[in-house]
C-alpha cells in the first residue's frame, strides 16, 4: 500500500517529527516491496478466510457470495490489526512508515495554512518557521515521489521566504515540525 494509504497507528500529538535525509530511489524501491508484502499478504488472507468461510458456512452449490465478502471484510479488520500492532515497526515498513508521517506533518500545517500566511505576513518568526518547514518537507515529498511538476514554483517560492528568514536573523534549517508552533499560529489569528 502506498504510505498515505496505510492505516493510521496511535499517534502522540505531542511528538515533534524530523525531516531526515533520504536517498529518493532508494526510498521508492523500499516502500515498493513494503507495498507488495502488504498486499500479498492481504491476498492470501483474504483468500484464505473466504474459502474457510464457506467451507465452514456456506452451501455447496449454493450462493455464498456474503460468505467470501465476509472473509475479505475479516481480512480487512486483520490487516489492519496487523498494521498497527505489529507491522508499523518493523524495519522493512520504516520508509513508508516515514513518508505517511512526513505526509501527515506537511498535512496538519495545510489545514491551517491560511492563518501561517497572514502571520508570515506580519513577520511571526514562529510562523516563518512552520513554512520553512513545510517549504522543506513539501520538497522532499515531491522528490520521494519523483513528482517534479511543481518544484519550479516551489523552489521560486522557498527561495523568497528563506532570504526573508536570513534578513530577520532566523535559523533557515527548520527540520523538526514543533507541534507547538501550530498552536501558537492559531492563537496568534484569534
């Protein structure tokens, strides 16, 4: 499954998230094979609960179509289980486990985006870090996704804010998302 596919794990709001250096190809062949374990595994449980199921159910001959969608459905609940429960921390699901977490940080500064602007605007340093931030985590996204389309603008666009960060004497290297600063960024807008 694709990283903004899986499900989501408990979650600390209060835990900071760290952009870390990623090799883009590297990243894209892992996540790959994380997927097609996933997925594989999903095949065969689901295969493997509705044939139970209607070996167990259903009626030869008969229609037993509710007998297999119960088996996928049972399987859909396992792998779920399975995801948060054990697969989340296994070393060959860390690149996907890393690109939903980055995916999810970029998405909790979205949601509020337009009071980081008004306050970027008014020359908030807490809010001029969340878009560098975001500037810096959008970037690595879209090369981890091998998406291009729109990097001319955002690097148009990163570049600007950061030469505003270096003439207010503010550290251009925001790597770590404080879930503070999108706190203060609201209560700033009240």
């Amino acid at each position: 499954m694709p990283a903004h596919f899986l499900p989501m794990p408990p979650r600390n709001p209060a835990a900071m998230f760290e952009i870390q250096p990623k090799n883009a190809e590297t990243y894209r062949q892992q996540t790959r094979r994380s997927t097609v374990i996933i997925a594989l595994l999903f095949l065969a449980l689901a295969m493997v609960l509705s044939t139970a199921a209607v070996a167990l159910f259903g009626e030869p001959g008969g229609d037993n179509l509710r007998f297999n969608v119960g088996g996928v459905f049972v399987a859909v609940l396992l792998m779920v289980a399975l995801m948060r429960g054990t697969f989340w921390t296994q070393e060959w699901m860390a690149p996907a486990v890393y690109g939903w977490q980055l995916k999810r940080s970029l998405m909790s500064i979205t949601n509020v985006m337009h009071q980081v602007t008004a306050a970027v605007e008014k020359d908030d340093p807490t809010a001029m870090k969340l878009l560098r931030f975001y500037h810096l985590g959008l970037s690595q996204m879209h090369e981890l996704d091998g998406n291009s389309s729109d990097h001319s603008q955002l690097t148009r666009e990163m570049d600007q804010h950061k030469a505003r960060m270096e003439a207010q004497g503010i550290d251009t290297e925001q790597t770590q998302l404080n879930p503070a600063w999108i706190e203060a960024v609201k209560q700033s807008s009240k």
